[in-house]
C-alpha cells in the first residue's frame, strides 16, 4: 500500500502508530539511544502539546498510542519528532566512542538516505506509520493490549509492568514509567 493509504484523516483523535528504525536496525538496544528517544517524547509533550496514552520502545520500532492537545495536528508533531530524534540518534550514533557497530549503522541509514529525496544524509526513520485511528473503546484496547504485550511476546520479560521501556507499570503496576501517561 502506498503512503497515501496511511494518512492520519483525524488530526484530532487517538491513534496507533508504529516509528520504525530503517532496515529494521536494533539502534534501541543501548541505554542511549532509548534515552533521546525518551527525552523526544518528553519534548513534544511539554512543547508540542502531545499527549501520550501508551508507549512501548523495542529493540527496532516504538508502538505509541497518541493525540494531541487539539492545537496542533498529529501529522505535524509526528514529522518534528521524528525529524528531531533521528537527528539526534544519528548525532550520538557518530560522537559515540564505545559504538562498535557505528560503521555498518551508518552505511545503512546513508544507504537508505541517498534513496530518499527528503533526506539529505541519513534516513533513519521508516517512512510510514502505520496510523490506527482508535475510533472505538474495542480497538484501542486491542491495540493497548498488543503494545504492551510486545515485550512478552519478544521473550523479554514475563509481564508487561516489568518492561522499563514502555508504560506497562503505568496500566499494570504499582508505579510510573519513565514517561508521564495521558490516561484514556
């Protein structure tokens, strides 16, 4: 399918979305590069008006449940965050001493860049986003369900309130992630 068949028609409404790394690259599996992505999501909320229901960051993609103050539109703060943290992954990525796959990381979102006319250097974001528009109670709880079970099912942990990257403990623990939640 084309991009054209995952446009997000609703600006306004809660969505599903899945940002995934080019190549389906394991960027998110150093402590760092998980930490800007962090500290993006953290950035929109306070600038951008995003408002975060779920979150759950994997070794490759991040799964999110979104919407947004209503003054901003999705698409917009969506297409700063991810123009901000692929730069700013791609930074640390260069400046990192201790990266011992920097080389071939590199190669490969350079690769993927120079296939891409929106890109001057680097891509490191797949294009789509898959967007689920969570127009019912049914559907966002399937799609909650599958983004938080995600570590699970990837035999990373037993239960999602154990999972550090996501807003498991925030639904199923006694606790509050790493990322303040807009409960729904």
């Amino acid at each position: 399918m084309s991009d054209r068949g995952f446009q997000i028609k609703d600006q306004y409404a809660v969505h599903f979305l899945t940002f995934t790394v080019v190549e389906w690259v394991d960027v998110f599996t150093r402590k760092i590069y998980s930490d800007i992505l962090i500290d993006s999501l953290k950035f929109c909320q306070e600038k951008k008006g995003l408002k975060i229901h779920a979150w759950c960051i994997m070794s490759n993609h991040v799964h999110l449940i979104l919407s947004t103050d209503g003054v901003k539109k999705l698409s917009d703060v969506i297409r700063d965050f991810k123009k901000f943290s692929s730069f700013a992954i791609i930074n640390a990525i260069q400046n990192n001493p201790k990266e011992s796959r920097k080389k071939w990381m590199l190669w490969i979102f350079g690769k993927a860049g120079k296939f891409n006319s929106r890109n001057e250097n680097y891509q490191f974001w797949q294009q789509t986003n898959h967007p689920i528009e969570c127009s019912s109670e049914e559907i966002l709880m399937s799609r909650m369900k599958y983004l938080h079970e995600n570590p699970i099912r990837a035999g990373i942990v037993n239960f999602e309130q154990d999972y550090l990257y996501s807003s498991g403990i925030d639904y199923y623990g006694n606790g509050r992630g790493l990322i303040k939640i807009d409960f729904v």
